[in-house]
C-alpha cells in the first residue's frame, strides 16, 4: 500500500493541521504525520490565526516527503503576481509537494478587513487564470476587472508546477473551477451525495477533488459521534446550504435548525444516522468503507480533520484508516 493509504477505490488520505495548534505542537505534529504514512497535510488559514505561507514553509522544511496543501488562501488578500512569488519559492525548493488552493474566502472576515470585492467569481476568475500563466513562466498581460498586470514574468518559476486548485462550494462556483482550475478544494461536510453534485457542476473528466471531512474513529461509535456533534453545528448555517441541500434528510436538518435555537442545541439533538453520514465517524471498519464510498464518489483525495480532544493522539487513531 502507498503512501497516505491509496489503495484501489480509496482516495489519498490526508490531514489537517488544526488552526489553533499550538507553536510548540506544531513540528512534532507534521512529523507524526509523516511517519504514520499520511499522505500530505492541509494548512488552513483562518482570520487571524496563522499565514499559510508560513505554515506550508515549516511543514516543508521539517519533513522529507510529506505533501502540503494551501486549503485555502482568499484571492482577495493577495496581490496575484506576490503570491505567485511565494508560492513558485516553494515549489521550487519542494519540487512536487505542494498543491494550491484558492478561494473566495470567508466575507465576514473580508469586510473586517476591507478587501471583499463586489463580485467573488469575477476576482476568482481572473486570479486563478494569472496565476496559473504566471506559475507557468508566461510573460503575463493582463486587464481585468481586479487584476492588473503589465509586462509581468517570473525570473525564476518553478520547475515542477503546482497544481491551482479552487475552494468552492456553491453551483456557479463549483462550474467556475471546472472551467479555469485544475482541481477543486470541497469544504465539510462532503458526502457522496455532494460529490456526485459537484462532479455534476465541474464538468471536467480530468479535475482533481479534495473532500475535507470531519473525522473520530472508536470502537465505541457513541464516543466518536460525541467528538464530532460539535464541529457539525455549521452544517445549520445558510453558507453550508449546497452541502446540506442534496440530502434526502434536508428539510429535517433544517427544520431542526430553526426548533433548536442555538448552535449547540442544534448540534446535541442531531440524530446519530446523520451524524454518521456527515462525517467521517465510527468504528475502523465503518470509516474506512466511507472512504471507499468517497473514492468511488469521485473523491481524489481526502482530507481529515481531526475531531479530538488531544492532537496528537488523533493522528495514531485516524492513522488507523491507512
């Protein structure tokens, strides 16, 4: 079996580094990873915790194999022709670890900083097409209707190119990436049933899928269900609308939402047959044949994200599933 648990029918398995880790935690936590065979890491960067750049450059520098994903950096934040900088620094000094993933980013967090554009598929548009020819050492005109560039090359692009992945969700956004991105980044919770919607919506044959998932693996499947009700309050919310909305179960998770009130009453009283489909939770055996069911999907890869009380301890228990 390969690295980060390929085997046939199953996607690449990865983590993700959580947001919060501590700085002392964070090396010990990459390096665990590696050795216990996942395939890469994701670095997310949330507001304001830590850069992505940053995390990706430690994580790199620390293992010897180990892939990293961006997951995922907002276009708005960067000047296009800067990230590409940043971004063919690592590539090639890490030739064929990286992959990139760009977003729209969160628009509460955009507004606190001024930098939500009025149209988050025009700028997606624009940013992943530049960044591409840039990546790829073109000589880049460009006018939009946000990026502007003039007589713009790298001196020094990567010989491996990473691949350009876009984070997205929603059914225009989901058609953008299959159009200008090699890839798309699917945020929590991806069942089969959002899979097979956003394959619907892409298009594209040749388009890689990270799914991001919420994971807990037990022997007791009521202690893995409990780490995760928690982190599944936003499945409620109106952003996580097109995850939620292709279930069978929709109307009652919604319904359910509005009887609750709170956030964390919502996701006390969610029933245990959709938690177990709104995450990857249970038994070893139980995980391991959703993951199967992704892969089979068309998930590519997945990405874990790990819903324990201790970090460290949850990359020995989800290494189980390799």
């Amino acid at each position: 079996m390969q690295a980060g648990g390929t085997a046939p029918g199953r996607p690449r398995i990865g983590v993700v580094i959580p947001p919060g880790i501590p700085a002392r935690d964070f090396v010990a936590y990459v390096r665990q990873a590696e050795q216990l065979g996942f395939h890469e890491v994701w670095v997310v960067e949330d507001c304001f915790l830590r850069g992505a750049f940053a995390q990706a450059a430690t994580v790199l520098a620390t293992t010897s194999s180990l892939g990293v994903g961006l997951g995922i950096i907002p276009a708005a934040a960067r000047n296009v022709a800067f990230a590409a900088m940043e971004i063919a620094t690592l590539a090639e000094l890490y030739p064929g670890r990286l992959t990139i993933g760009v977003g729209h980013g969160i628009p509460a967090w955009l507004d606190q900083v001024g930098a939500r554009p009025s149209s988050p598929l025009t700028l997606l548009d624009e940013y992943v097409h530049v960044l591409r020819r840039l990546l790829a050492g073109d000589d880049v005109e460009f006018a939009g209707r946000y990026i502007r560039l003039r007589d713009v090359q790298l001196a020094l692009p990567p010989s491996v190119v990473p691949p350009v992945l876009a984070g997205v969700r929603g059914i225009k956004s989901l058609q953008l990436s299959g159009r200008v991105a090699q890839g798309s980044v699917l945020a929590e919770p991806v069942t089969p049933e959002y899979l097979a919607f956003a394959r619907a919506q892409i298009g594209a044959a040749d388009h890689q899928i990270v799914a991001y998932n919420l994971a807990s693996v037990d022997d007791d499947p009521q202690v893995a269900r409990s780490r995760v009700r928690g982190p599944l309050a936003v499945v409620g919310e109106s952003d996580w609308a097109p995850h939620v909305e292709v279930l069978d179960f929709a109307a009652e998770l919604a319904g359910l939402r509005r009887r609750a009130g709170s956030a964390a009453a919502f996701a006390a009283a969610l029933p245990d047959g959709w938690v177990d489909r709104l995450a990857i939770v249970g038994s070893v055996d139980r995980a391991r044949a959703q993951l199967r069911s992704l892969g089979s999907s068309g998930a590519d890869r997945v990405a874990l994200i790990p819903a324990y009380p201790d970090l460290m301890s949850s990359l020995s228990s989800l290494a189980r599933l390799l």
